[in-house]
C-alpha cells in the first residue's frame, strides 16, 4: 500500500511554471507507476502524464505534450511535474495516483489507479 501526498500547486499567469510534487509513503513505491491526472469542476479526471516505475518511459496527454514533464526519484519516493508555458486552461486540481503495472488497464485510464493523493490546485490567470 502507498500514501501520496501533493503539493505545489498555486496561482500563476499565463505562461509561467509550476512544478508539482507528489511525495509517497511506503517501501513499494517503486513498483508503481505514477499517473498526474486533473479535475475541473463539472469535468471528469482527465489524464495529464505517467511515468513507469523505473522512470525510463513517460507518456503524456495531447494538451501537455511539450510543456510538462514527468521525472521520478525512487530514493526520495517522490515524482514531479514540471509545468511550463501555463495556459488557462490548465486551471485545475491536480491529482497524483499510483497503479501496480502487472494489473490489467491502461495508465491513462483513471480507473486504474490504486491510490490517489488529496489533490493540489492550480490556477492560471490570463
């Protein structure tokens, strides 16, 4: 089992960065991987990025793509998300989860995930 905890979200204007955090509890991390998704009110929880557990493969979201990234450090149980060029449209609560890989799904599919931290908000303002 892991906890995940989020962080470093805030407010920023349009084109600034941001960098996330999601910071885990448990020796089993590094078996995980570990998903990004993002919720808007009235909106579903939408894929953002995922990264195996090696840290080796990444993948991300259409919307992304180019500007965020995804990096993992399995010593300090921790992964990042790195947002730059912000748009407005990346106003959001951003979620960290975690899935064991050796289950069936597919790492873009919410359903998926085992574990989910508490969320952490971004805002962008024009």
């Amino acid at each position: 089992q892991v906890q995940l905890v989020e962080s470093g979200g805030g407010l920023v204007q349009a084109g600034g960065s941001l960098r996330l955090s999601c910071v885990a509890s448990g020796r089993t991390f590094s078996t995980y991987n570990i998903g990004w998704f993002r919720q808007s009110p009235g909106t579903d929880r939408n894929f953002v990025a995922v990264i195996d557990r090696s840290g080796s493969s990444t993948s991300y979201s259409d919307s992304v793509k180019g500007r965020f990234t995804i990096s993992r450090d399995n010593v300090k149980n921790t992964v990042h998300l790195q947002m730059n060029i912000l748009k407005p449209e990346d106003t959001a609560i951003y979620y960290c989860a975690a899935r064991d890989p050796v289950l069936e799904g597919r790492d873009s599919a919410f359903a998926a995930y085992d574990y989910w931290g508490q969320g952490t908000q971004v805002t962008v303002s024009s």
